[in-house]
C-alpha cells in the first residue's frame, strides 16, 4: 500500500479496457527466461552508480528538487535510464481504483470499485478481473506504470481495519479472485503487486508486531493464498509487510523473500518495499528485498549510500546488486510496461463504461443475508422510510491509502482530529444517493429520508410507511483496527427501534467487515452492501427493487459474537491506548511514548475463519458462503469420484422464476483427521429459470493435501475422504466419500 502525505505508506486473463468500454483480451506473453536474460544483458551495461538509482525510490510529495522529471503527487516515483531504455516509473495505489487520497491530485478523479470484500463476496474471478483492467486502463491513462493493488493478506480477525482492502478468509478464493485482478491490472502493460506478504492481519502496531505462526500452517494459509494469486496473475512486484514474521521483519526476513518466494516458487519479478518498511541495508538487501520504497518514509535512505558501502565493505556482493536490479526489470519486461512506457501526457477516459464496471461488481457482491415473508424484492409498495446512512448524500468507502476520489466528487468528507490514519485519510463518501436511486426506480411510491440523529423521528415515519429502510454504516480504515464489532453512533438501537415501530424494517448495512447483529431477530431482511463504491446507490436501489437478484455470497464470517473469534480485540490495543493517553498528559515529551514490538500468537494456525468455527464448534451468526437470492435452485445427479483427484459432478437446476446466480461449493476434508472442512473448489453460475447446467469441481490439490515440513512441500495422505457439496461452510446436507490416492508435491 501506500498512504499520502506523511505517516508510513503501507501499500493484482487479461482485459483491457478502451473505446466504449469494451473488454479485450491483451496479456503480454513473455518466456521467462528470456526475460532474464535480456534484463541481464541491460544490467551489464550500467554503471554502479546507475544500478543503485533503480533500487530505492522516492515518495514524490516529500522529495521536491530529487529529480529533473515531474513528480506526479502519488505513492512512488523512479527515474528510468534513458541510453538503455530504461523507462520512469510512477506508481500509485490502486486496490479499489487509482487513489488520490486527500486530493494531492487536485480536481483528478477515478472510478471506484466496491471494497474488495464485496469483489470477493460475488465468488466471480471474471469480476475481479474485470475490475483490475479497468484500474490499470485508468492508471495508465494518468501516466502511472506499476500499480500497489493485489492485497490478499487474509481476515484472520473480523475488527481488522484493512479488511475492506482483502478478498476474505479462505485462501483458494482469496487466491483466485487476487490472481484474476492483477492479470486485469498487468492486461494494459503496467505492473501490479500482490501484497503484503506476509500475515499483516491487523493494523494496530503494524510497524513493530510479530505475527508468530509456524511453517506449516503458514504455508497452508496466508502464504498459500499469494502463492495461488502469483501463479495466477503474475505480478511484476511483490511487496512485502511492515510487520516482523517470527521474529525477523517481513522485509528482511529471508526465509519469506528468498527460500519461500524466490527459491519454492520460483518467482521472477522484484521485491519492494512497503512505504516506511525498510529497517536496515545488509540484512534487508542479503534476506531478498529488492527495492526500497519511499525512501522518504523511512528513517534513512538504506538502499542508497549506505547500500554502496556494503558493496565496498563485501557485506552485499555484487552479484546480489545485480540479481536486484534484473528482477526489477524483469518484471517491468514481463509485463509489458518496459517496452510499452506510460504516456508522456494523460490520456482520455472513458469514465461512463467505467462506472458500469464498478455498478456491476457491486451488484454481485452484495448479499441478502435474511429475507423473511419474501420481504424483498419490494412490490406494490407505496410509502416507505428510508432513515440514516446519509442515504441521501451518498455511500460510505474505506480510508487510507486506498481511498479513491471518484467521478461525481466527495458529498461528506471529514478529517480526522486524531489517530494514526488522520495524516492520510477521512471519513469519505461517494456521490451515489440511494435514497434518489429509489426514488428514480419506483417513482410511484413515496420515499422521505430522515436522518440517523432523529430517532423519534424515525420512529414515527417508519410507523406511517409500508416498509422502513435503515442504512447502517461502520467506517473502517488503514493504520487502526476498528475497537470492536458493534455498529457506531448508536445505529444498533436506532434499528432495534425503526423495527419496534415498523414490523417490515430492512437493514442496509455499508460496513468494512464483519458486525454484530443485536436486532436480527426483530428485522425481517438484512443486506449486506459493504463499501460498494461509486454507484453503489444504483446497485442497492437495483437489488431492493428486484432489477437485479442478489447473488453474493460471504467471504468472510459473521461472528455472533466477539467472542468466538480467536481474538476477541486488537492484540496490542491496550497498550497502544495506554501509550497515547501519556502522550497526551505529556505533549513536550510525547515521543517517548512508543508501541514496542509485542508477538501476536495465531493460535488457529491454518484454521482461519470457518475452519475456526468448525473446529471450535461455534455457530457463527451467517456462515462463509452464505448468500439468498430471489429464486431457488437445486443439486441432482451428484456423484463423486477419487483416484488421483477427487472429482465431484453435479446438475443445478434454477427451480424459481427468475434468472440467478448459483454458487455451489466443495468442502473436503479426510476421514479420521481432525481437521475441518475446507473450501477446495466453487463456481459460479448463472441460469434462467428452470434452466439446468451440468457442473464438475475438482478438488484442488495443496487444499486437500497438508504441508510437510520434513519433504519439504506437500502430501496427500491416501484414503478415504469426505466431499461436501454445500451452498455455505456449514451446510452438511449432501455428503460423499471416496478414495484418494497418495501423492507429494513440490513447496
């Protein structure tokens, strides 16, 4: 990631999008050896001094005077090489569309996707995909070349404030739908990143926490949901955490960067930094970091002077120096951002098509997590009340570095008094009412809005209408985690008392994650409409009215409460707390008070979300994969077949009246294990009514095997093995077993 101005910045097939908005293919296609080889070949030609320029970059709003070319206000900047045709670069954020978070870029704007959670909640890769070429045609048409989108880190706790930015809990979706958006990204010949690798599940202490887990549970979680993201979108840049894994900083920890990444997986590209990241030379250089961002952010410029003394002390040799340099041209080549630099002037856009890929990525990403008495779709309704929200303004995006100034502007815009997000992000809103997206998609109903602060009177319209809609929002944001699960500015008893008054009450709720529910009992239909983006007014209006059938389904788990997460608050969250009350009873000395490095235990180890839940036999409040829609569908002619692969073959049939979205999924577990189910295969499928399609999942391999750190790498235990085909985590309902055969796999 990275973030504006000033604190840290912590920073993914194939379309592009051009013209009218039309999708193409357009991946650029590159053997990787010759890649290497030819990036060899231009580092053979360079100066030392010219193979140290490329390897740490600028923060362009603090590095005025740095460099005779224009510093785009934006996340990063590093000059090319002209002789050997080495191109500038100029990246910026780019998770939810091409960012300008506190209006660095005066008046510059860009479509803004949902949150990534609401990407991950459609099951659809193509909708990831979708969503990333149009990012990286934005990027390029504003003059950037590397992108810092691709976040896969995954939910290990539900009050993460980075949760928005993720794509879940489970590492075969996570890693899928993250792989799809950096090849969408990668399609218009600039570069995306997966980050951050690794386990950087939450945001207080970011900079000193030490995530401790052990290997094999690592690799069989968060490192393997960037291992299926890279294998899928190959992106040019990995950027590593901020945080230490098991005792040594993710960016200086070589077991991550050179054994895992480079040496298992083979992976070609380059190693940046995260902006503020960088804590020493020799180690960080030596472990595999391969670039140093930001420079400004950090304490000192590492990969600068003090780099070349390690060269000339032989503390980093030259052969690592030039290993450094070639990955990063190699995944400039690979990519087709060397060969095709970004233009020297912007370019037009065409932001209409664009926002009709943002309409329909949130569409299929919200979900209708209860309907009761079919309250929805809304029919023949004549008056309703929609209360809170600032439904009437727009809706609500997350903060920090992600933050996207969209098309139509910012309607409510707050900055923050404090905190460590108040430097680089506010409270922000995008330009899409809801409350006017109804009213245009039922013009013959009466629609009043009253505000969330008017609770007796939202009480009284609500009990004069035929159905009260209550918009409930939690604003989530990068650098602090939110202090726990309930919905702020007392919106749960405002919807507990819009239900008393107003039997039909749905709730609306715009959140970054997961929320307690005090009131589910007494509302009959609850949506779940996330961040979602620049038209999310029109896609909740559309989905309300019926224009569009829900079709999302949970990424994520919805707890009943904090406590049956592994962690019930922010590790650290105490200390934090205690630290900025002395700096605030102490302003003259308010420096000392600093968060020193502390250890987050991972307990669940891979069990992450609802393997957690499984294992613990908790009953979540909604289930991962849970999702209703407007119509029903069946699961005939199953059958299940082992051998080499475990195979499972199936119609769905869409016995409703209206045309869906089906997501069946496959759960697999062993026979006399204890682990839990896990997500091994899903897809989703759209079918007219009574429309039947004929659908085989096969489990993938490194879910059903487990990670053996004695091999090293991956075995499947043969035997007996218990399939699931399930429409969430929990759903036990159709059960087969058959026999698999034994086999190892490489790391």
């Amino acid at each position: 990631m990275a973030r504006s101005m000033g604190l840290a910045y912590a920073a993914t097939w194939v379309i592009a999008v051009s013209g009218a908005g039309a999708l193409h293919a357009q991946q650029p296609s590159d053997d990787g050896n010759a890649s290497r080889e030819r990036a060899d070949a231009i580092v053979a030609k360079m100066t030392r001094d010219e193979k140290i320029a490329l390897v740490h970059g600028l923060f362009p709003p603090m590095a005025a005077g740095k460099s005779e070319h224009e510093l785009i206000p934006s996340a990063g900047h590093i000059d090319g090489i002209p002789r050997l045709g080495v191109p500038l670069v100029r990246e910026s954020d780019a998770s939810l569309g091409v960012a300008n978070q506190v209006e660095q870029r005066k008046g510059d704007v860009a479509t803004a996707l949902p949150s990534s959670l609401a990407t991950a909640s459609s099951f659809d890769p193509e909708i990831a995909h979708q969503g990333g070429a149009m990012i990286g045609a934005e990027a390029r048409a504003k003059r950037f070349n590397v992108l810092l989108g691709g976040g896969v880190n995954l939910t290990r706790d539900p009050w993460n404030g980075r949760n928005f930015e993720y794509l879940g809990e489970d590492p075969l979706l996570a890693g899928e739908m993250a792989g799809a958006h950096i090849a969408g990204i990668q399609s218009n010949n600039i570069v995306s990143t997966v980050k951050h690798f690794a386990i950087n599940s939450q945001e207080t202490g970011r900079m000193v926490a030490d995530a401790r887990i052990d290997e094999a549970a690592l690799r069989m979680s968060d490192l393997l949901a960037f291992q299926i993201a890279i294998e899928k979108g190959n992106p040019g840049s990995v950027m590593c955490a901020y945080n230490k894994v098991n005792g040594d900083y993710a960016c200086a920890n070589k077991h991550l960067l050179t054994d895992v990444l480079k040496k298992d997986w083979g992976y070609r590209g380059w190693v940046m930094s995260d902006w503020g990241a960088v804590h020493s030379t020799v180690k960080a250089a030596n472990a595999g970091l391969d670039q140093e961002s930001g420079q400004e952010l950090d304490k000192q410029i590492f990969f600068g002077a003090p780099l070349e003394q390690a060269l000339a002390d032989g503390k980093v040799s030259q052969a690592r120096l030039d290993d450094m340099v070639a990955r990063y041209l190699t995944g400039l080549i690979e990519t087709g951002a060397y060969d095709t630099p970004a233009p020297k002037t912007a370019q037009k856009i065409d932001y209409a098509a664009h926002a009709r890929v943002a309409q329909r990525a949130a569409e299929a990403g919200i979900v209708l997590l209860k309907n009761d008495g079919d309250l929805l779709p809304l029919s023949g309704v004549r008056k309703i009340a929609v209360i809170g929200g600032h439904a009437d303004r727009g809706v609500l995006s997350g903060g920090g570095s992600s933050q996207v100034r969209s098309v139509g502007g910012a309607p409510i815009e707050i900055p923050l008094g404090s905190g460590a997000a108040s430097s680089f992000a506010r409270i922000t809103y995008h330009a899409s009412s809801p409350l006017k997206a109804l009213r245009k998609a039922m013009p013959n109903a009466q629609i009043t809005f009253v505000d969330q602060r008017d609770v007796e009177g939202a009480k009284k319209a609500a009990s004069e209408a035929d159905v009260a809609i209550v918009f409930a929002v939690q604003w989530t944001t990068e650098a602090q985690d939110a202090p726990d699960l309930s919905l702020p500015y007392h919106q749960d008893a405002l919807i507990s008392a819009v239900a008393a008054a107003q039997p039909k009450t749905i709730a609306v709720l715009e959140t970054g994650g997961p929320v307690l529910m005090p009131w589910r009992d007494q509302v009959p239909a609850i949506v779940e409409a996330w961040y979602p983006g620049q038209r999310g007014g029109q896609a909740i209006a559309n989905i309300l009215t019926g224009k569009v059938n829900p079709s999302g389904r949970l990424p994520i788990t919805f707890p009943a409460a904090a406590s049956q997460a592994p962690r019930p608050e922010p590790v650290g969250l105490d200390k934090l707390n205690s630290l900025e009350a002395q700096a605030a009873s102490n302003p003259a000395n308010a420096s000392q008070y600093q968060l020193q490095s502390f250890p987050i235990d991972y307990v669940e180890g891979a069990d992450v979300g609802y393997r957690w839940y499984e294992k613990q036999g908790e009953t979540p409040l909604f289930p991962f994969g849970h999702g209703l829609t407007y119509t029903s569908f069946a699961y005939r002619n199953a059958t299940l077949s082992g051998g080499k692969t475990l195979t499972l073959s199936f119609d769905v049939v869409n016995t409703g009246k209206r045309a869906g979205a089906a997501v069946p999924q496959m759960y697999v577990t062993r026979e006399g294990s204890d682990h839990p189910m896990r997500l091994a295969g899903f897809q989703r499928i759209e079918l007219r009514p009574g429309e039947t399609r004929h659908v085989t999942l096969s489990a993938a391999p490194r879910i059903v095997a487990d990670y053996d750190t004695a091999l090293p790498g991956w075995r499947i235990q043969g035997g007996k093995y218990k399939v699931a085909l399930a429409t969430d985590a929990t759903d036990r309902s159709r059960v087969f077993t058959a026999t698999l055969q034994a086999a190892t796999m490489k790391p």
